[in-house]
C-alpha cells in the first residue's frame, strides 16, 4: 500500500512539473506563478501566511527531500538542488520570490515550486542542475 502511494506521489510530482499549459488559460491557484503572485501581492495578513506557508514547505522540500527530486529531475551527480546562505529570513525569501515573479510575467503558468527554486537559484548566485 506504501509503495502506492510513494508512485502515485512521484506521478503527480512529474505531471506538475512537467505540464505546460496555455499561459493566457491558466486559473490562479497556489500551484501555478499565478496564484502565487496573487496571494504574495496581496496585503492581506492571510495571503501573507498562506504564501509563506508555501514557500516554506516548498523550500523544505527542495532542500531537506532532495533524493527524490534530484532523481525525478535526472540529476545524477551529487550536488543539492538548492542551498540557502545562513541567516536568510522568509522575509528576504518572500521578496526575492515575489520580485521574480513581477520580473518574469511570461512564466507565471509554470509550476510555482520550480519558480520558487528558481528565483532562489538567481538569487544566491547557483547554478540550476535540474535544467528546469
């Protein structure tokens, strides 16, 4: 039963990743760039915790389950996906997330955990081994 749920897990990792969609089609939710950006340009105090909340689940993952990622996204050497510089707030990670995203509008239909990474990657100055 376990391993059935670990490939249905891995499926819908790879078709979220994977799915590229109309950019002028795609309905905002958190999923998406564009739920993303709407919740982080919101003030609202509960966008604000919602999109934190996702952010860091999303770098937890990225970083502290990288196995399994670095394997979905074909890397076999033995670098991390991402690394985050000591002493970074989500503050700071919240910004650099929400200006990237202003700053690639095209990119908005794109799964918003690669464009997380993403615009981490940039930030900190790394170099994207996944190739997505």
């Amino acid at each position: 039963m376990k391993l059935n749920g670990i490939v249905l897990t891995t499926f819908l990792l790879i078709v979220n990743l994977y799915a590229v969609e109309n950019p002028e089609d795609v309905k905002p939710t958190i999923q998406n760039g564009k739920g993303l950006f709407v919740l982080l340009d919101d003030t609202s105090w509960i966008s604000q915790i919602v999109a934190e909340a996702y952010i860091l689940g999303a770098v937890d993952g990225i970083i502290l389950r990288k196995r399994a990622l670095r394997a979905l996204c074909g890397n076999t050497v033995d670098k991390a996906l991402l690394t985050m510089p000591m002493g970074v707030k989500i503050e700071q990670v919240m910004s650099i997330v929400h200006q990237f995203l202003k700053d690639n509008p095209k990119d908005l239909y794109k799964p918003s955990v690669a464009l997380i990474r993403q615009s981490l990657l940039r930030a900190f100055g790394q170099y994207d081994i996944a190739g997505y």
